[in-house]
C-alpha cells in the first residue's frame, strides 16, 4: 500500500495544486465564485470511466496471453526435456537441452528490450525501480549467458540477426540429422517436431505482444479525458463546500477547503487506475506488475538441467520486496 502511495505521489501532487487553485481562484474577489458546472464534470467522469474500464480490460488481457504464453513454453519445455533423454544418447539430450536453454535466454533478452512506446522509462518508474528491485536482465548480458551454454556456438549465434530464430533453426537441423541417421524413431521426431513448432508459435505470440503496443489511440484518449476531468473535477466540487460552509458549526470555516484532500482523493483514484493500465500495457518491458520472465526461465533451467543429473544448478530467483521478476 506505501509502495503503491509513492509510486502514484506526483498525481496526488497534481491534484492538490489544481485543487488549491480551485479554492483560490472561487474566494478572490476579481473571480468570486468561479466554479464548472457539476454536471459537465459528472458527465465528463462517467465517459472517463468507461473509457479507462476498456483500457484496463484490453491491457489485462495482453498480459493474461503473455503469462498464457509462458506457461505453454514451460510446459512445452518438460516435455523436450523427457523426449531428447529418453530417446536420445546422453551426449545429444545435453546438447539439444543446452541449446533449448539458450533459446530461452535469448527470447528473454530480446523481450526485455526497450521499445519507444513502453512506460518503464517513466520517472515514476524509474524511481521505484532504483529503490524497490531490479531485472537479471540489468546485471547479465546476452552474450555471456549464450557463451556459458552454447561454448563455441555462442559467437555464431550472436553475429546472426535474430539469434532466437537462428537456435530454433539449429534445433530443427539437428533434429532432421537424428532422423536421417535413424538414431530415433520417426515417431518421436514427429513429436519433436510439433514441439519445435510450439515453441515457433508461442515465440510469434510474444513477439506479437512486444512489438505491437496497445493501440495509441485508445490509450492517447483515455490519458487526455483522465487529465481534463481531474483538472475541472475541483472547479466541480468547490461550490459544494461553499455551501456546506453556510451551515456554520465548527465546520463552516474550513468547509471549503475541504475541496483539497476530497478533490485529491477522487483524482488520485482515477489517475492511479489509469497509470496502472499504462504501467500494465507491455508486460515484457520489466516492470512491476509485468510476468516475471527471468524467474520463469531460472526455474526452466534448474528442472531441466537436473533432469539431465546436475548437481551445481543456479540458484532460484527470488522475489525482491516481493516483486517477482
């Protein structure tokens, strides 16, 4: 709840200024009683929320078919595992599972790159970040996560383009290799094959969800009505408190300006759900609430690599400030 406070601060920031104004601008003579009408800003709050309700609605369901995506790819990931030990010399299961592994690392790398329209380069963000967790991806480079799995393929890999492609292409040549040989039956390459072909798509689903940002439009309207309405919201509100202050009692010379903390309490609550469906639209980028892709994989590679009788696994990645990352 505190993180969450200081994260959205500078809305609630925003609201008390505007707010003050508000008060300000209705009690100077030259602008006595300055105010917009209530019924523009409740019209105005009720095409907001329905625009924002969307907006979350179609973010949460980008990142719902991202974690769908990833929990295909684990699954997927056992079962290459099973098929490469147990029908394959154990020579040629470590150098398919290695290179799945590395396959892995490179999509991870790749999805965690930063794209123009991701909000992770936001001074909100960033500042949570610095103090609250941080990504695997900020500590480790690509190269050398590649170099210590695929030893002297690395460098080749790396030259290529698109080296997330360039592993699933090797898989498949090694894998066309193993039936040509006959070293395993044509229905387990059957079976390899329609795996490769998975993790073809669940790649595509991925790429997808990074390169194609929730359309501008929406998200371009839904952040200029949140602004106009938390803007004119405390002009709206003003006179209401005025005339509680016609009442008398304790209240009445403060009444009005109870418009501040009331006024910023409504426009804090608007503005934070609209900053969380934003903060929410990439679900690759690293953020808070994004899928925790580096853990994903850590716990890919610790099974997997057992599974071929490892003792010296990396370690589980933990949840930092229970943030999963």
């Amino acid at each position: 709840m505190l993180d969450f406070a200081l994260w959205s601060r500078r809305s609630v920031i925003y609201m008390v200024a505007v707010s003050g104004l508000a008060v300000t601008l209705y009690r100077l003579p030259a602008t006595a009683g300055f105010s917009v009408p209530w019924s523009v800003v409740l019209v105005l709050g009720t095409t907001v929320s329905l625009v924002t309700g969307f907006k979350n609605s179609q973010v949460f369901t980008r990142s719902n078919e991202a974690l769908q995506a990833f929990s295909q790819i684990t699954a997927s990931s056992r079962m290459w595992s099973n098929f490469c030990r147990d029908f394959t010399d154990a020579a040629i299961a470590r150098q398919l599972i290695y290179r799945h592994l590395a396959w892995l690392t490179a999509l991870r790398f790749s999805l965690r790159r930063p794209m123009p329209w991701e909000s992770l380069a936001r001074a909100a963000n960033i500042e949570f970040r610095r103090r609250r967790y941080h990504i695997q991806e900020d500590k480790s480079s690509v190269a050398d996560e590649l170099r210590a799995l695929l030893a002297e393929d690395a460098d080749r890999v790396l030259k290529t383009p698109q080296p997330v492609i360039t592993l699933l292409e090797m898989q498949s040549v090694q894998v066309n290799g193993l039936l040509k040989s006959a070293a395993v039956p044509t229905q387990v390459y059957s079976e390899l094959t329609k795996l490769m072909r998975d993790f073809h798509d669940q790649q595509a689903r991925c790429d997808r969800i990074k390169n194609n940002p929730y359309p501008r439009q929406y998200a371009i309207i839904s952040s200029m009505f949140m602004v106009i309405f938390c803007t004119l919201l405390p002009f709206g509100v003003v006179p209401v408190f005025a005339e509680m202050g016609k009442l008398g009692g304790f209240i009445g010379p403060v009444a009005i300006w109870l418009t501040i903390p009331f006024s910023a309490l409504l426009g804090w609550v608007y503005m934070s759900l609209d900053l969380v469906g934003e903060s929410s639209a990439n679900p690759f980028e690293g953020g808070a609430n994004d899928v925790p892709i580096s853990q994903i994989c850590r716990d890919i590679e610790i099974e997997l690599r057992r599974s071929l009788g490892e003792s010296d696994l990396p370690a589980p990645l933990p949840a930092i400030n229970d943030i999963a990352t």
